[in-house]
C-alpha cells in the first residue's frame, strides 16, 4: 500500500503582507541610525603607548623588545620540530624494512612481552661500537671529522690507535665548520695537526637538495654563519682521487667522528645532495650507510663515538650524544661555562659582570625574557638555552693549540710518515691555503675564547660498556623514591659530574622575589661599573 505524501507549508504570502513587513524592516533600521547619530559614533581607541613622563620608560621598552624576541624563539623552536618530524617520515621513506620489523613483534602480543623485552633489547651503545668497527674494517682511508672549534678535544686516542693497529689504512683529519673560527686561529691548527697527519679545511653546505625530492627551504632569520656555498670539496676530492690513482684500484672511506661534528653533512657535500640524514639532534646516524661518489670511490657514513665517563665535565657536556633533558641542564651548562673566557661571554650575551655560573644563569633568564610562573628567573631553560648553542653550529668560539708541540703517544715518527703516503701534499697546502682565503671568519661580538680539555677518550670495545645502563633506565620510569634521597643514583646516570652548591642554591634563589603577576622585573646595566639592580613597578 502506497504512502500518502504529506504536503509541505508553502512560504507563498500574500503581496500586502510581504510590503508590510518591508515597511517595518525599514522604519527600525531608520530608528537605529537616529539612535546613533545622537550618541556620536565611537571609534576604536588606538594604544597610546608610553607616556615620555612615565618612569622607566626605556626599560619597559626594553622588556617589550625582550618578549617580541621570546615569540621569535619560540617560533623557531617549532619549526626545527616541524623539521624532525620530516626527518622521520624521509627516514621511514627511505628504509620501510625498519618499519615491517617493528610492527611484526606487535601483532604477536598474545605471548608474554617480558621474555621478548629481554631478549630483543640491546644497548644502543654497543650497537654503536659494532656499527663503528665495521666502518673502520671495511675502509681504506678513514676520514677523522674534527671541529674546528676545538679539534684537539674531538681527536680520540682509542680510534686512531686502532686505525693505526687495523692494518695498511689511511688517516685523515678534516677541519670542519671553519667558518666560526678566526682565519689565524684556523691557520695555527692547521700548522699543528698538518705534523701529524693530513688535514683538510672544509666547511659543509647547510642547504641541500634531498633524494628524488626539491625542498623548498625557508631563509631562517637570526641565525649566523650558515651559507649554502661548501669550501674545501675539490681539495679532498683531489686528495682522495690521488691516492686511488696510488693504489690502483677503488676504494672506500670511511668517515668517523664525535656526534654534531658534521660527518654526514660532509657526505652530503661530497654527493651535492641530501642523502644522509642530518638534524639538531645529537646521535642521527645510527648505522653505517654507504654512499657512493663515483666508480672508483665510496663513502661510508658511521654513528658517533661513545664518550668515557673519565672525562672532564666540559668534555662530557659538549660531546654526549644525549639529549638535554637526559642530562642536568645546570651541571653541563656550568662545565662549558667553567672552560670559557668570562669577558667575551659577557660581550655576546650582552649580560652584566657575574659571579659565578647561577648568578650568570639568573642574569641571562632576565635578559632573554625566561621567566618562571610568579616572575622568578628560570635558571634551568637558561641553561639549556646555553648548552644548545654551545653545541649546535651557530656560536663561534675558538681555542688555542698547544704551544709546546707535543707528538701523540700512538702515533710514532714512522706510522705517521706512512699516513702521508700516497697523497698529494703539496696540493693539498695550496688547496687548504685557497679555502681559507674564500672563508669569512665570524663578527669579533661573536668570537668566545675556550679553554681545551685536551683529547677526548671513547669506548670502543664492548665489553667496556657498563650493562647497569638500561636497568637504571627501567628503575626510572617505575617510579623509585630511593633516587631522590641523596641525589647519588641521579650522578650515577648522567655523564656530567655535579657541580658543588648547584643544587643547594637553587631554591634560595628561586624564593627570594616573588613579583605579583601585573608586575614587571626589570634589569638595567650601568655603564660606569656594570652592576644590575632589579626594580619592579606596577604600570595601568
């Protein structure tokens, strides 16, 4: 049986109806500009600013400027987040084997994880050694990746010593990031590493195309001493194509070194395009990966060395391939400061005089606008702000050779005569002597004078590492009372030794002001003695 349709309410009206309510409509409106027009139109108000009576004029200016500067950093926080996670879709890209493998084990959940956790985890450190031993084994000439900042501090005694012991390899040290360092500072290193081995200046190129792929990468504002041009890649191409004419036959390269060094953003360049995966992260490379040049040559990008916790505190804190968070921000960021001129950081930080390296940390929260809740300091993102800097490829400090010239213990008059076999020295000199001439040192704002911890030892066999690592980390995350009562399990974890009175001195600091939330703590230089004084004042 058929339905019956139901008639829709039609919106048809008669025309004296529709006129009428037109007529309406109009006289409301007319009763609305009447109304209007008798209370005056009000115009939005527009900010008057600060009055030039006011006190303190330029300091709230000043701290104005402090804040447009805070949203500046933070917008870049964000993109270098927006920059890892491309990092890990081009990663997954480029080798889906490590996702298969990752997500088989989960579809057999039915079983115990307890056994599987055990058996399937390993230390990412030993990984690193074993990857590391492969890369030299496999290599005919092994390239040392050094900071020109401090290359004495990224050379390892351990690894060159088992180049040296591995058989008939080569041993080249490359200069890299030489455009942070004063071009005399730069020359003198040269001087000093060129009695030992051969050394390359080179400078890395920072804006690549990646594989198959154009990236349209945006200018990044504030950000010094980053240039597209690369020096120094014909100079090692020449040294390392003279010494496969030498041998005959192809060989391959390795290229090792100390994390955030530049090992796979030398590839990159070698290759002319984005291959390897390079980041702010300490730690990318994982694996060897090998990328070939040409027929005839090959490259060999390896993870980075892993540091001895016999170091000093400095060395610790700039070559740990760990995280910030993983390591206490306040112990590595004073180690680093500990080892650098204290004029020249005052300079660059545009900081008054301080004391000691909380008083520093205090001032530096003040001048860049970092502010717990309730208005103190926070000293801890003042840290970390220090150590990324410290640690990344922006800042430009440098450190002086050893004035009295001193051979390395592994490495004899003889190994060292045979490193130099084969290659094309003179060459070399005069390709090193033409790419200093095309690099422009950094500002004379920006040059911090560092005090060298000498060479850095690394873990390079297995056995060395400790297994209590990763058992730590599990006690962690179950939530144990028992590492807060001394602060002694915290030592055990962390590389970086504690700094005495750190700890002890935070909380004097922190409840020593607190400033209502309409209030403005503000900090002013003199010019005659540079001492800070803190006001506050409340502003309607």
């Amino acid at each position: 049986m058929k339905r019956p349709k139901l008639k829709k309410a039609s919106k048809r009206m008669t025309c004296h109806k529709r006129y009428k309510i037109q007529k309406k409509v109009r006289e409301h409106h007319r009763k609305l500009r009447k109304e209007a027009k008798k209370r005056g139109h009000k115009k939005p108000r527009k900010d008057p600013g600060i009055p030039n009576s006011a006190p303190f004029k330029e300091a709230l200016l000043r701290e104005a400027e402090l804040r447009k500067q805070q949203l500046e950093e933070l917008k870049q926080q964000q993109k270098l987040d927006r920059q890892k996670e491309q990092g890990k879709k081009r990663k997954l890209e480029v080798d889906p084997g490590d996702e298969q493998s990752n997500v088989e084990p989960q579809q057999k959940s039915e079983e115990p994880k307890t056994k599987k956790a055990k058996s399937g985890k390993q230390n990412p450190k030993k990984l690193h050694c074993q990857e590391l031993k492969k890369v030299i084994e496999a290599s005919d000439v092994v390239l040392e990746v050094l900071d020109a900042r401090d290359p004495l501090g990224c050379r390892c005694p351990q690894v060159e010593e088992a180049v040296v012991q591995s058989g008939h390899k080569k041993l080249v040290l490359v200069l890299n990031k030489s455009d942070l360092v004063p071009k005399e500072n730069l020359e003198n290193w040269l001087n000093y590493l060129n009695k030992e081995l051969p050394t390359v200046v080179f400078k890395a190129s920072t804006n690549l195309k990646s594989r198959g792929k154009t990236l349209k990468v945006k200018k990044k504002k504030n950000v010094p001493f980053q240039s597209k041009v690369c020096c120094g890649k014909e100079a090692l191409c020449k040294l390392l194509g003279s010494f496969q004419q030498s041998c005959g036959k192809a060989i391959q390269v390795g290229v090792i070194g100390f994390p955030n060094v530049g090992k796979s953003s030398i590839i990159n360049s070698l290759k002319h395009e984005r291959i390897c995966n390079v980041g702010v992260p300490m730690g990318l490379t994982r694996s060897m990966q090998t990328v070939p040049l040409d027929k005839q040559i090959t490259v060999i990008d390896s993870p980075c060395f892993i540091i001895s916790p016999s170091n000093s505190s400095a060395a610790l804190a700039l070559r740990s391939p760990a995280s910030i968070e993983v390591l206490r921000p306040l112990e590595a960021a004073s180690a680093i400061l500990s080892q650098a001129d204290s004029q020249q950081v005052v300079l660059k930080y545009t900081v008054p005089g301080y004391k000691d390296a909380l008083d520093f940390f205090t001032k530096l929260a003040q001048r860049r606008g970092l502010h717990q809740k309730g208005g103190s300091p926070n000293v801890e993102s003042a840290a970390k702000l220090l150590w990324s800097e410290w640690t990344g490829a922006s800042l430009g400090y440098y450190c002086h050779p050893p004035t009295p010239w001193s051979r390395s213990p592994h490495l004899s008059e003889i190994t060292a005569a045979n490193m130099k076999k084969g290659f094309d020295l003179e060459e070399l000199e005069t390709d090193n002597a033409h790419s200093m001439q095309v690099l422009k040192g950094p500002h004379l704002t920006n040059r911090i004078l560092f005090r060298s911890s000498g060479l850095t030892n690394a873990i390079i066999e297995e056995a060395d590492i400790p297994e209590e690592l990763p058992r730590q980390k599990e006690h962690k995350q179950d939530g144990e009372d028992e590492e807060n009562v001394d602060g002694e399990n915290t030592a055990e974890s962390s590389d970086v030794p504690p700094v005495e009175g750190t700890r002890e001195m935070l909380p004097v600091e922190a409840t020593a002001s607190k400033p209502s939330d309409r209030s403005f703590t503000l900090d002013k230089m003199s010019e005659e003695d540079d001492d800070a004084y803190d006001f506050k004042t409340d502003y309607v």
